[in-house]
C-alpha cells in the first residue's frame, strides 16, 4: 500500500471530494489539517510551493487540487470506460 497524505482544511470541498474519492477505492491516507498546524502549512508550501488545498504527497509525488485522472494513475486504480 502507497503511503499517501493529504493536506487539507475543514472548510474545503475539493478535500472533501478528495477523501470521498480515496474511501471510495479503500486507500488509507494521513490527513493534516494546514489550518490548525502551521508547521505543516509550511512544510505543505515547501513541497507544493502552493497554499491551496488540497496537496495530495503520494510515495514523494505531489498533486495540487483533486486531480483525478493522476490520483488514479499514482494509486493503480483502475476507473471504468
């Protein structure tokens, strides 16, 4: 299994969609919420160079926003024609 976080807010949809996406196909993810962490608010822009959310860091690849087309390549899953 791909060790997978997600950086997230409470108030973001996109983040929502993003783990509705991952529960959907059962991939285990860390989530950090950037609002309550500074910490890891910087260390999400130091590997996204981004403030927005989500930032997706799959295995060391990073994905800006709810890109599914790439979650899906980046975690093999196989979507239906």
């Amino acid at each position: 299994m791909k060790n997978v976080t997600i950086y997230t807010t409470p108030s973001c949809g996109w983040c929502r969609t993003t783990k509705d996406y991952f529960k959907e196909h059962n991939i285990q993810y860390n989530e950090i919420n950037v609002a309550a962490d500074a910490a890891a608010r910087g260390e999400m822009i130091q590997k996204s160079g981004q403030m927005g959310v989500p930032v997706i860091d799959i295995e060391g690849e990073i994905v800006v926003g709810y890109n599914q087309p790439r979650l899906a390549r980046l975690l093999e899953i196989s979507e239906p024609a």
